[in-house]
C-alpha cells in the first residue's frame, strides 16, 4: 500500500491534505510532512472553529499560515489525504463533501478503530502516532526525509506519546526518534516550543477546568464540564482544552478522567482518558473511537444531560 499511495500522489493533479477536528501536534506535524515532500501541488485543510487558522501552540509548524480554513476551501481537488483521522465522523460537513467528490480518496491512521473509510486505507492500529506510520511510509519506499520533514514527524511523534510515556512508545518508536534527532532535528527545542510556551489565557483556563473538577466512586472517576460561558471568560480556544483529561489522569486514584465540552446544537464533544481500562469500549457505545487509554466521541446532548449517560457508562466498567 505505500508504494500505491506514492503512485497516487504522484499522479495526482491538486491535492487536499486534511486534519481532524481541532487539531492536535500529530495530525499536524504529519499534514506539513505531506505536505513538505509533495510541494505545490498539495493544500492543507484545518477543521477549526471561529476561522482560525492554526492553534497557537503549532504556529511554528511550516506551511500551516497558509493552510485553507473551511471557511475558504473550495471543491477543487482530485485527490484528498486525511491523516491522522480516526473516523469520517472526525471530518466535517463541507469538507466530508470535499472527501467524497474526489476521485481518490487515501487514509493514512495509527488508530485501532478505524475502519478504512477511504479507497485506498494504511492503517497501522496500535501505533503511538500517526507520524510514527509516515515515517515507516516513507522508509519502506525509500523515500528521502529531509530535514524539515524530520522536524515535523518529530513533533508528531513527541505529542501524540506525551513526551514518550504513554505504553504505546515501543523500542521502534524510540529507535525512529533517534533517527529523525540524526537528520539534524533539535529535540529540546521542538519539545519546549510544544509544551514551555502556553497563552496566559490557556493556563487560567485549565486552572479553572480543573479546580472545578468532579470526583465521584472513591475518587476513581473525575470529571469537568466546559462550557460556551468559560470559554468566553477566559477568552480560550478550543485547542486550550489539550491537555486537561490528562492532568486529571494523573492524579493517583482516578482511574477514568473526562472532559465534556459544551458544543453547538445540543451536542457535546467527550475526550476521556484511563490508567488500565479500555476507554474505546465505553465511547463506542456513543459512535466514538480512539485508543485504548485515550478516546473521544460525540453525545448529542446538552452537556449536564451527556455528563449523566456517559458516567452511567463508565461504572459499568470501573
């Protein structure tokens, strides 16, 4: 399947890289690696709300300041790449018509859910991260990475393993950082820029997040609400909500960590994180995936209401 997916790519007249829903460091990274090797020819598309153009945390990130919003996509491609995108539900409405207008459609993922929505699918289910796929995409093919792709599957990597501590970081894994840190990538450097430098407003945000956290079951469930309200209070981004399930996570008795942020219609977009237990089997059960410790869906319910289904659901398996 590499092999193909080079052949289409290169065959390709316009292509379309796409992101999932807020964006984190590996959809990202990967999208500027893509994009880095096939040049010109090749846009990125990020799904974010408000018409902004890149989180703040990704800004130095290549190509991303001139990246299609979906608010100035247009249905001009041949071709479209979604990496790093669990499921067609990850993709939104008038790029969805995007996806399914083109004459090929490819999915490049390392989540164990996915199904294989594309024509042509490499999916490697269990891996730490999406750039980890890629670059074993561009290995197997013999394909050259340069350095500043190197930059970027480094950033795809270090994020979506948490600094390398998540058990889905094999000896391989490891193995592909040291080679990219060969290419001339500094790691120090990319790990700060991804985690030493947060907005004000991020920090108060999650501040606020977490003191109003809720603890239920001896202390081995924890949740937080966000609301359309908190996010106008503190002036946050969808994207400053990154990081708090793990926060709560990390306290020593919680076994399941939730975050349910308010969205539009009547909807609620769940992250939930876990020690041991397998968080894919909890979310599935409202049309969500992920990974075993880490997974998302959407409930389509107001907040307060979602906050009561997905806690009935979570006992089940404490």
């Amino acid at each position: 399947m590499e092999e193909k997916i080079f052949d289409l790519i290169e065959r390709a007249k316009k292509i379309l890289i796409i992101t999932h829903v807020n964006p984190d460091g590996d959809t990202l990274g990967c999208a500027c690696t893509l994009k880095s090797y096939i040049g010109d020819k090749a846009d990125i598309l990020l799904q974010l709300s408000g018409g902004k153009s890149c989180p703040d945390t990704y800004t130095f990130l290549p190509y991303l300041d001139k990246a299609k919003t979906l608010e100035n996509v247009q249905n001009i491609y041949d071709t479209v790449i979604c990496i790093d995108v669990a499921s067609i539900d990850r993709v939104v409405e008038n790029a969805r018509d995007i996806f399914n207008n083109a004459k090929v459609t490819i999915n490049i993922d390392h989540h164990k859910t996915n199904r294989g929505f594309a024509r042509y699918n490499l999916v490697k289910g269990g891996l730490s991260s999406a750039g980890e796929v890629l670059y074993e995409m561009f290995l197997q093919s013999g394909k050259k990475i340069t350095l500043k792709m190197a930059n970027c599957l480094y950033v795809s990597i270090l994020t979506d393993t948490g600094c390398f501590k998540y058990e889905t970081v094999t000896p391989r894994t490891l193995e592909i950082a040291a080679d990219l840190a060969k290419l001339g990538v500094n790691t120090s450097d990319i790990a700060r820029k991804c985690y030493d430098l947060k907005a004000k407003a991020m920090v108060m945000f999650q501040a606020h997040c977490v003191t109003n956290a809720k603890f239920l079951c001896d202390d081995k469930i924890v949740y937080t609400t966000v609301t359309k309200s908190d996010m106008e209070k503190f002036g946050a981004q969808d994207e400053h909500t990154e990081g708090i399930c793990e926060n709560l996570r990390s306290i020593k008795t919680v076994e399941f960590a939730c975050v349910l942020k308010e969205s539009s219609n009547n909807t609620t977009k769940v992250s939930l994180r876990s020690k041991e237990k397998d968080v894919t089997e909890i979310v599935k059960k409202f049309g969500g995936g992920g990974h075993i410790r880490a997974a998302g869906c959407t409930i389509r319910k107001p907040v307060y209401e979602a906050v009561e289904l997905l806690i009935d659901e979570i006992k089940k398996h404490l």
